[in-house]
C-alpha cells in the first residue's frame, strides 16, 4: 500500500513510464521519418521503439512492487545518461558529424533495457 505521503512521487514513475511508451510508440510508428530526421537506419529507430515500449511498460508495471528509493535512483542514473547522450550527440552535429543521432537513440535502446532489468533485479518493496 501507498502512503499518502508517496503518491506525488508513484504518480511522477507512472507518469516517466508513460512518456517512454508513448516516445517508444512514436518511434516505432515513426520510424521513417524520425530516421531520416536523425540521420539513423530506419531499423534503429524501430528497435528504439520498441526498447522505450518494454522499459517504459515494465517501469509502470512494477512502480507498487519495487521501492521508491530504487526508482528514484534509477531515474536519476538514466535521466543523467539521456542528458550526457543528448550532448554528446549535439556536440558531433555541431562539428559536422554523422553520428549524432546515432549516439542518442543508440542510449534510447541500452538505458531503458538496462533500467528495465535493474527494476526487475531489484528487491520487492
């Protein structure tokens, strides 16, 4: 059961869950143009897709069986990674780089996979 005091913070997983599936549907339906946009193969941006579909899922599924403290944790560790991800991709755009896109949805696949299964891996509540 959760107590009064951490709904703010279960409503605030569900809700970061539900942005990862919804981005994760929107990459997958929009894979053509998202990779053209992003300079990414078509299949990437799927595979990205349906990465965000299963992270995002599994982090609304588990939010009353895992503790908020590992949550917490998780989300910093991840939101950290998307931040760093992000300029680094931004930094090889501005220089003339290829790889920009690349560097970015390649995290959009590895960090919610590993997110997911430290979720999983994580003691119950």
């Amino acid at each position: 059961m959760t107590s009064t005091a951490a709904r703010p913070r279960v409503v605030g997983i569900i809700a970061d869950g539900v942005v990862k599936v919804l981005l994760g549907a929107a990459f997958a339906v929009g894979a053509v143009p998202f990779g053209d946009l992003l300079g990414v193969p078509v299949w990437l941006m799927a595979v990205a897709g349906i990465t965000l579909l299963v992270g995002g899922g599994i982090e609304i599924r588990y939010v009353h069986r895992r503790p908020l403290r590992s949550y917490t944790r998780l989300m910093v560790a991840y939101d950290s990674g998307w931040v760093l991800a992000t300029l680094a991709g931004l930094l090889m755009a501005w220089q003339g780089g290829s790889g920009g896109g690349e560097v970015w949805i390649g995290y959009q696949i590895v960090a919610p996979a590993a997110f997911a299964a430290l979720l999983i891996a994580a003691g119950p509540e």
